[in-house]
C-alpha cells in the first residue's frame, strides 16, 4: 500500500524505492537502507527547485517544506560541518544554537562548491539523507513533529516526500528545540 500525500498538490508522488534514478547517489544509497515505504519522490522541472517557485507552481503548502542547509564551524583551523533541516517558513539560528552545537567561535553557511563537494548533491537540492556519517544532522522540533514535508533529494529534478519522524530518525540526527526561528 502506498502511502497517500496530502501536500502534493499537482505532482505525482511514487515510491522512492521505486525511482531512485531520481535522485542524487548517495540519497539513493542511504534510502536502501531506510523504512522506504515512507518515502516518496516526485519529478519536477529544475528551474523550479527554489522553495517559494517550487511551492507556488505545484501548490505544495510552504508550511510542509523543510529546508536543508550546510553550516561550518569553525574553531581555530578546525572545520565542523553539519546540516541544519527547518521550516521553509523559519530560518536557521546558525550564530547561536548551531555555533554552540558545533563547539565552535564562528559559523556560516558553507561555501556552495564546498558544500555540494562534501555532499556529492546539487547545491539548490542538498538534502539530510545521505549525507556524510560523521556529520550532525539538526532537525528543528517542528520539523520533526510534521506528519509530512517535502525536501530536496540531492539533485534539482525532484523533491522527496517524507514524514518528520524519519527525519528525525536518520542515523546522526538531533532533534533541537528552538533551531527554527
């Protein structure tokens, strides 16, 4: 049984297992080995894989969009990286919470090559599944809390479609309170 997604709008979600060639190679890896029933992904047109355009085309609600984003720590010559997952409709406390997190003086945004360079997916299409082990993942409570949201897949071609809880659930993640402001 397929799992029915009420923030689809126009799009035609399917089973993520199903079309892993929609995604970037290390989202699909990692959905191998996650509950992929729960999982869905839906083609799209990249020139629309920006949250708002996105949204506003395919009339997916912009308060069931998750955003992902790079941020590194620095503390000396040591580079922390993590990945921050809030409400499209929020922004993540990168100076405060992340730079704690992070045990670090300075944080910011990565550098886009540098991002997509880690990550192995498309800048505009970064998403927390798949990506490197050793990094954190830091889900906002709302996020984690939502019965379902779209999210990037690591490449600009296609959205997934996933619940909170198995954002919260991938190995790494954190749920943190407050990270969304």
């Amino acid at each position: 049984m397929s799992f029915v997604w009420t923030i689809a709008g126009v799009l035609d979600v399917l089973p993520a297992a199903e079309r892993l060639d929609l995604l970037a190679a290390p989202v699909a890896k990692a959905i191998e080995e996650l509950d992929a029933a729960r999982l869905g992904v839906a083609e799209i047109d990249p020139e629309l894989a920006d949250t708002a355009a996105f949204c506003e085309r395919y009339g997916v609600p912009l308060t069931a969009s998750a955003n992902c984003v790079v941020v590194a720590g620095k503390r000396g010559d040591d580079v922390r990286y993590a990945a921050c997952l809030v409400l499209a409709t929020t922004r993540a406390d990168v100076n405060g919470l992340v730079r704690r997190r992070l045990d670090a003086r300075r944080a910011s945004f990565a550098p886009m090559d540098e991002a997509v360079r880690r990550t192995g997916m498309a800048y505009g299409g970064i998403t927390p599944v798949g990506l490197p082990p050793e990094w954190p993942i830091l889900v906002d409570e709302a996020v984690a809390a939502a019965p379902e949201l779209v999210i990037g897949s690591g490449v600009r071609h296609s959205k997934l479609f996933v619940p909170g809880d198995v954002l919260a659930g991938l190995p790494g993640a954190e749920v943190v309170p407050g990270l969304g402001r």
